[in-house]
C-alpha cells in the first residue's frame, strides 16, 4: 500500500469529532490513536479493542503524524542557559 493511498485512510470533517483528523468510517482521532500507542498499547492490543481497525489505519495514524510533524517548525519553550 502506497503512502497515498495509507493517508486516504484519514479525514478531517468539521462535523465530526469538531475537524480533528480522525481514522475514516470513525468517530476514532489520530491523536486517541497515536496516545493509545504512546501510553504502551500494542497494535493487537488496539485491535482487538476496535475491530473495525485494521493494521493500515494505525499506520495511516502514524504516516499522518509523521507528515504533519514534517511541516511544523519548534522552538525551544525555555531558553538554554549560556
């Protein structure tokens, strides 16, 4: 499965879930998703949780993330002591 056709997987809808990008056919974010995994939650874990998933949309989730994180420039929130 292409990158493309991974990314096709997520939505944003303003009415749904208020426009975050969400998992498509779900009410499930990108951000529940990637907190599930972050949070120690296995891929089989999440899967047997919502059997509706497949293991394309939580690659979908982190392609998603990898992409808008690629595009976001940061800056330090307290300055390095000299």
């Amino acid at each position: 499965m292409t990158e493309e056709q991974l990314l096709e997987r997520i939505m944003l809808d303003p009415k749904i879930m208020v426009g975050k990008p969400v998992i498509k056919g779900t009410r499930l974010t990108v951000e529940y998703v990637l907190n599930l995994l972050a949070h120690g939650a296995t891929m089989t874990e999440i899967l047997e949780e919502y059997k509706d998933l497949t293991p394309e949309d939580i690659q979908a989730c982190l392609l998603f993330a990898t992409r808008f994180l690629a595009n976001t420039s940061f800056m330090p929130l307290v300055a390095e002591p000299v």
